[in-house]
C-alpha cells in the first residue's frame, strides 16, 4: 500500500473518531413546544395562556429590554445567548429548521431539552401498547432511559424504583436557576451588569406561588382535569422549594461581590432557612449548617419517602391561593 493511500486512509479513520465522538459527546437540544402538542394538548392549551408562553412578544420590545441588552454590549434580546437561557426557548421554529430564541420558556425550559427523551418517554411497550396496559418492568425502564436522556420529571412516584425520592429537587432548582438568576452559566459579573441596568431580582420568589397558578398543568388522571395539589403536597413543595433556594443562593453569592446581587441572595437564603428550621427535621438541620446539594436531595428524599405532611410545621407559611400568580 503506498504511503498517500496509507496517509488517506489514517486520515478517514481519525474524521471518523472525532465525528463518533462528537456524537457520543452531543448534549440534548430543544426541539420546540410543538413537538409535545399532540400528546400533551391540555397541557400545551394551558401553556400558550401563561405568562411564559406569552412574554415572547413582547418582553423584547420594551425600554428595560433595551437597557439590559446595550449593558451587555449586545443588540438585541431576541438574538442573545444570555437571555435566550431565560427569556426564550432556544428551538427551531420547525423541525428541521434554524435553532435561535424562537419561542417563551416552555415545555424544555422546566423538563428538559427533548431531543434525546422525546422518544422514550412516552412510549408504553411494543407498538399500539396503551399507558394503561403497560408493564410494571417497561414503565421502570422507560423512566430510567428518559432521565438518563435528559428529562426532568415534576412528580415522584413511589411505584417506579428507578425514580428516587429526591427527584422533585431537579425541577425545583431549575425554576431558581432563572427566577434567582442563579445558572451556573451566568457569570458575577453579567449579572451585575444586569442588575445595574434595572433587570428585576426578587427574593420573594417562592414555588408554590409561581407554580399552582396559571402555569400548573397537573393532568395526571385526566385530560380534563387539571388537579390541585393537596395541603400535604403543598407543604413538601414548600420545603423543596425552599432547599433549592438555599442551595442556589448560597452557591450564588460566591459568584461577585455586587452589592445588590448579594444582598438578594441573602435575603433568599434567610429565608429559606428560616422556613427549613420551621420543619424541625434533623435533615434540614444539617442543610442549613452546610448548604450542599447532596443535603438538600437529603431532605427532599426524606420528607418524599416518607410521605410526610408538614402543613402543622409550615403550613402559616404557605401563600394563600388568592396570591398565585
């Protein structure tokens, strides 16, 4: 064999390992709201009414848009990276299409991106199985292949021993990565470019409030019944919620020394502390002496194991339903 051919050949399988690679390495992507209409249709009808679906037409045309953006030294919100991480959806409009800030936050921004789990995690059993007629053994391994493809799931069930008891933790912390601006991926320095420009940052943020009202989309026996959480289910919720922030906040105040940044982040933590300490649990003891994820997934495996009803502990605590937002 000549050299050239030997050379050519070397070549070919070294574009073929990186290209192996590049797919072996690939991260999950959006693939748009759209993609989940036809199983989820009540829950993508009550989507398209929220504020999230609805923000995507206008939240960029407004002075603090323009603020935000030119603080960044960027053009414009809807081609931005760094907003696209909360504001948007970042998808093709079709399938197929040109991936850019084309939709609110939406299915993937609280789930995750589809891409990998979009298959997986709604098949039953071999073609034409129905939910109700799949197995105890399919349903565990359709759980465990769609979290391992990427999918946050909002609800543990105690009947799927893959899913554990922390898991709820996944969806709760996601929330703050935005409403906190928390995301790893948004340096100190961005976010106080931000703040300074008059980019909103509440420390009053709180998940039951944000998430039992417009936006929940709770159709787990019924298409036409968007069930309410119980007290019970609130009060575990709460608690979550609560570790998330602490979590967050605390890992977010290493990030900068900005005065306003921090400070909000301090009052986050405070009061997650305070609300942790109400529970009484040693868990959430040790969870306000070292605020760690792995405490944090502690806690929550506990009080989900557990089924615990914490609503005598913090129930005063819970927003009343007239404030959902």
């Amino acid at each position: 064999m000549s050299g050239l051919r030997k050379f050519g050949l070397a070549l070919f399988a070294a574009a073929g390992f990186m290209v192996a690679g590049a797919a072996v390495n690939a991260q999950p992507t959006n693939v748009g709201p759209d993609a989940c209409k036809d199983c989820h249709s009540p829950e993508y009808k009550v989507w398209e009414g929220t504020p999230h679906a609805e923000s995507y037409k206008e939240v960029h045309k407004t002075d603090l848009a323009d603020k935000v953006t030119e603080a960044l030294g960027e053009r414009s919100m809807k081609r931005s990276d760094t907003c696209g991480q909360c504001h948007y959806t970042q998808a093709p409009k079709k399938p197929g299409g040109r991936e850019g800030n084309n939709f609110g936050p939406s299915c993937e921004s609280c789930h995750g991106p589809g891409s990998e789990f979009i298959e997986i995690h709604n098949v039953y059993g071999p073609k034409g199985t129905k939910k109700a007629d799949e197995s105890d053994a399919h349903k565990n391994e359709r759980f465990q292949k769609a979290r391992d493809a990427g999918m946050r799931w909002p609800r543990w069930r105690q009947d799927i021993p893959a899913m554990p008891a922390d898991i709820n933790f996944d969806v709760a912390a996601n929330c703050f990565n935005c409403h906190g601006m928390a995301r790893e991926s948004l340096d100190g320095d961005t976010a106080g470019k931000m703040l300074d420009a008059g980019h909103p940052l509440k420390a009053s943020f709180e998940l039951v409030q944000y998430s039992q009202g417009q936006v929940r989309h709770r159709f787990y026996n019924s298409a036409s019944n968007n069930e309410e959480m119980s007290e019970a289910e609130k009060s575990r919720w709460f608690v979550t919620g609560q570790a998330a922030s602490l979590v967050q906040a605390n890992n977010a105040m290493s990030k900068t020394d900005h005065a306003k940044y921090v400070g909000v982040q301090q009052e986050r933590a405070e009061k997650a502390k305070a609300a942790l300490k109400a529970t009484g649990l040693p868990e959430a003891e040790a969870l306000i002496a070292d605020p760690s994820e792995a405490n944090a997934r502690a806690l929550v495996a506990k009080i989900y194991s557990e089924q615990m009803d914490l609503t005598g502990q913090v129930g005063s605590m819970l927003p009343a339903p007239s404030t959902y937002k």
